[in-house]
C-alpha cells in the first residue's frame, strides 16, 4: 500500500506558492543562507539553491570554487555531478521509449550479440533500477576503458552479483551498458542524445559533459579531495602550481577530470544549480517526458530506487526523491525534490565529507525544523590575526607554532610532545609503525632506503622513493634535522605516521601510510594531521567545529597581549606561554 500511494502521489501537481502553508517560515531564506555561510568558515565550499512553488528563495555560492585563480563560487559555478547524473541517462532511456525505438522490457541480447546466457535476460529497466545483478564496478573498467566494446566485454564477463531482478545492487557499471544501449538503439553518440532529449528541451545550456569543450573552463570549480591545507614553509609544494592540478588522470578542475567508457552514463556530467532548477521545472511539466515517463522514474521498485532517484517516504507521509553524488577528484553534491509540498534543493559543492549533512539540515530549515547552528565566525584584518602568531610552549619539550591563512589559524605541534597533547586520543603511542618510521627516517638522513623497502607493499612497491627524495634533495639541500611527531590510528589496522623534516633550505611534513606494518604510501602533501586549523569568533578566541557531528572539538583562547595561548581539545585544558 506505501508503494501504491507514492506511485499515485509522484505525479500529483506540484505545490504553488499559495500552498505553502503552515511550516514555511516568512524569513526562511535569511536563515538558510545565515545556515551556509556559518558551515563555509568550517569547511562547506559550493552554492545551493532551494526554491518553494515557482520561487526561488535562495540561490547563491559560498566559499572558494578554484582555489588556484581564487574565484569564488556562485548560481553558475559549473561543479561535477557524479551520481547525479545518472538521472539524466535514465530520462534519456525513457524518452527513447516515447519514441518507440526501444522498450524498458527490452533484453541486453536486443542490443548486443556477444552477451552471455546469464546475462541475456537483463532488462533495460533492471538496469535503470539497479536489479540487473551485475556488480557496482570493475577495476579494468576505469579512467583508461576508452573503448566501449572493451567496457562491454568486462561487464558481460564479470560474475553476477545477484541474479537480475532478485535484489537491489547498485551498479555504476549497469549505468554504463546504459550508455553503450542509447548508443546502439539510436545509432549517434551518447552525449549528443543526451543534450537533445534532456539538456536541450530543458534549456540546460550551463550542463554538459566532463572534457566536452563546450563549458566555459572559468567558471569551472575545483575539487578538493582533501580539505585544503596550505604547505609548511619552504615546502617543494609552496611555489609548485601542479599541486592544484592532480595525479595522473583524475583532474581537479570539473570540466578536465577524466571521461571514458569507465564512467559514461554512470556520471561524469556537469551542471550548475541554476540549470537544475531549470531541469526541475522541466520534470515539473511535459517539456521532456510524458507523465506515464515520469510516473516510471520515480516508481521504486527494489531498495528504495526508482530510475536514477532514490525515492522515500517523508514524515509528512509525502514522497522524498532525492540522488547524491561524489567523485574521486573532490565533488559531493545533492539534490531532493519533494513534489507533494512543492519544494526542491540542491547543494553542489567542491569539499566532500560535508555536502550530505549540509543538505539534511537544508531540508529541516525548508521544514521548519530546528537546526543548531554553526558558531558565528568573524573577520581579522592581517594585522589582527598576525598579532598572535609565533611559537608557544606547553613545555620544555613541547612546542606549538600559531600562523594565519585564509583568516584563520593553523596550530601546529613542532615535536613529539606537542602533537600528543595537541591531539589527545587520536594520537597512538602504541602503533608498531612507529618505530619503523624512525628507522626509515634515519635512513632517509644517510639516503639509505633498505629499511623503506623492506616495510612497503611487495605487491604495489614505491618504486619512485629514490628519484623523489634526490629531487627533494636537490631543492632543498641536505636534511638536517628530522622527527617523527607521531602516530594516528585510523581504519582497522591502518594508520599515518608524521614526521617533520627540516634541511638547510626549507622543510616538510611527511606522511607514511601503513596497513599493520606494511608500508602502502608516503606523501608530503596534506591533510597535515600535526595541524589544527581553528576559526576566529572574537579578536582573541577562536574554534574549530564539525559540521557533520555538529560538535565544536577545540577551542582556542588568547590572552590580550598575545602572550598566552589556552586550548581546551575534548574537555583536555592545555596553556601555552609565547617565547
């Protein structure tokens, strides 16, 4: 009966403006965006648009979208979608069916001669719901799948997971057979199908296609995998611009990420939030599918998935359709649409890890919910937050170093002493990586790396330790000085190791990576764990806060005269005096 009254309910006519009624507060887009700049000085990045009826009551950017020119985002930051996209390629696939050139019943032996008898049997909507058995994703059908029989071929030879229509798995992989039958039923390439049936008619003009040329590459934002975290000093990083520029294939910058046969149909579109209000009004209409189409997008079938949209049940008893997406290359976004009561939102962002609590507390404000509020930050001139940076002691052998960036502070431990205590419970005094990294280090000082090899993976060995550390070397000169601040427990059997690293020109903070006592990687780049970044809210206090748990996990106080620090870390109280 939940399933019967949904699918009656999805199609129901949107909510004007005259129907909002009794939960809409008069002020709500005052309060979402007071919401989304409070989370922006705490580690939200994107823009976010939230319309009620045919009214837009917020659209705006918050944080940095290209941390490498600088810019801003905005309603036209132009952000990778992942997962969201693969909305678009089940549209596609449905408006084909209008079309009669091909049937959401038709079998993967209708398009494709070489599919194997477990496989024959898969339907097109299997697929477009995730019931078609195949697995989530392969490993040689990825960024270098360039070819889309070679990408056929491993679908059609990789085991069932389940079999088709027998349970719910959610399969990139099945998106992208997707992609490979909209090529075949019509005879074109999928991009351009896709920008016929479903960009175009929605007059989408800022959406298109990982690496298609056809967006503008400025107005692009950035991924950040990791939350940005500005390199030590003298770093080889400081001055080096390809660090915003990623490794290998997978591109920061949106419209330069990569875009093959390993992601086709799956994701790799491109959109902004003011082109998804437009693709919302469209799905509000008849423009691009028929309201029998539409009724069998958001019809769940097995695990609360429709096609290409999750698909619940809302306290209000009214349908909740709602996707995410997230990417490699440092995108989380989201949008949900709530037909009954006439609401959508989406939230784009640049920052991952974040994005899905930002949209869930969105949701509450749209709702009248209470939603705890984010500490209220405040701006420091250069003169007011350099007044207080230098090295502070917490003892004689436990030194911190307070700097200023973005307008905020970086606290920093300098030693063993000081990480422990500026760390607390995260730190492990007992992980065996320890010591194996004070011996690798050691080497390191005599360039001796038979201890580095003898620790790293025999399967995957990093072979570039040589090469990279006469490079290192010969910007920075001898290594003069070196410590392993320590160690941070993290998944299981897996930790990171920090060491500092100081030669006669310039320094590094150095990661080891280990699973048990398997050395699996090393980098200098961030996240600096020896770092805690902390977020004026007066001239002399500050704080760092996370939004996911909603819990502020340290403050930081300062005496007037920038003479002493107090710390208080999980309920641990730490005092500082300046040297």
């Amino acid at each position: 009966m939940k399933l019967a009254f949904l699918a009656l309910a999805l199609c129901a006519p949107v909510a004007t403006q005259d129907a909002r009624a009794p939960w809409l507060a008069p002020d709500l887009g005052q309060r979402m965006d007071d919401y989304l700049r409070r989370a922006s000085a705490f580690g939200f990045s994107g823009s976010a648009l939230v319309a009620v009826g045919d009214e837009v009551l917020l659209s705006h950017g918050y944080g940095i979208a290209d941390r490498k020119t600088g810019a801003s985002c905005a309603p036209e930051t132009i952000f990778d979608l992942g997962s969201l996209s693969k909305q678009f390629t089940a549209t596609a696939v449905l408006a084909l069916a209008q079309q009669k050139k091909l049937a959401l019943d038709d079998k993967l032996s209708k398009f494709f001669d070489d599919v194997p008898i477990d496989k024959r049997a898969i339907t097109l909507h299997q697929l477009l719901a995730h019931t078609s058995g195949l697995p989530r994703g392969l490993e040689t059908v990825g960024s270098r799948a360039a070819d889309r029989q070679a990408m056929l071929q491993a679908a059609f030879a990789a085991p069932l997971a389940a079999k088709p229509g027998k349970g719910h798995l959610y399969s990139n992989l099945g998106y992208d057979v997707l992609g490979a039958v909209i090529e075949v039923a019509t005879g074109r390439p999928f991009e351009d199908v896709v920008r016929e049936l479903v960009f175009t008619p929605a007059k989408m003009a800022s959406t298109g296609f990982r690496q298609d040329g056809r967006l503008e590459a400025k107005r692009a934002a950035r991924g950040e995998p990791v939350h940005y975290d500005p390199p030590p000093a003298g770093s080889i990083l400081a001055d080096d611009e390809s660090r915003f520029e990623g490794l290998m294939e997978e591109k920061p910058l949106a419209t330069e990420g990569w875009y093959t046969w390993g992601l086709r149909g799956a994701g790799g579109m491109l959109s902004t939030v003011s082109d998804l209000w437009l693709w919302e009004q469209a799905l509000r209409g008849v423009t691009v599918l028929d309201a029998k189409s539409k009724h069998i997008l958001w019809d769940p079938v097995l695990g609360n998935y429709a096609c290409g949209w999750y698909v619940h049940e809302s306290q209000r008893k009214t349908p909740w359709i709602a996707h995410g997406g997230s990417t490699g290359n440092g995108f989380d976004v989201y949008a949900t649409r709530y037909p009954k009561e006439g609401v959508f939102f989406t939230v784009l962002g640049n920052t991952t890890g974040v994005v899905p609590w930002v949209n869930v507390n969105l949701g509450k404000l749209v709702f009248g919910e209470q939603v705890e509020l984010p500490p209220a930050a405040v701006a420091l001139d250069e003169d007011a937050l350099a007044r207080v940076c230098g090295v502070y002691e917490l003892g004689k052998h436990a030194r911190l170093r307070v700097s200023a960036f973005e307008g905020a502070w970086s606290i920093e431990a300098l030693d063993a002493a000081a990480f422990e205590a500026l760390l607390g419970a995260k730190s492990s005094r007992e992980s065996p990586a320890l010591e194996k990294s004070r011996a690798i280090v050691a080497g390191l000082g005599r360039d001796n790396f038979k201890v580095f090899h003898a620790a790293e993976s025999k399967q995957y060995p990093l072979r570039f330790m040589e090469g990279w550390w006469g490079r290192m070397k010969s910007k920075h000169g001898a290594l003069i000085d070196a410590e392993v601040l320590g160690a941070v427990e993290e998944h299981g059997q897996s930790s990171t190791v920090i060491a500092r690293l100081d030669f006669d020109r310039g320094g590094e903070l150095m990661r080891f990576v280990w699973s048990g006592e398997t050395l699996t990687g090393v980098n200098i780049g961030a996240p600096y764990l020896s770092r805690v970044r902390v977020v004026p809210t007066s001239t002399n206090s500050a704080l760092a806060y996370d939004l996911v748990s909603g819990k502020t996990t340290c403050s930081a106080s300062f005496d007037p005269e920038g003479k002493e620090l107090q710390l208080d870390i999980a309920g641990r109280a730490l005092r500082a005096a300046r040297k």
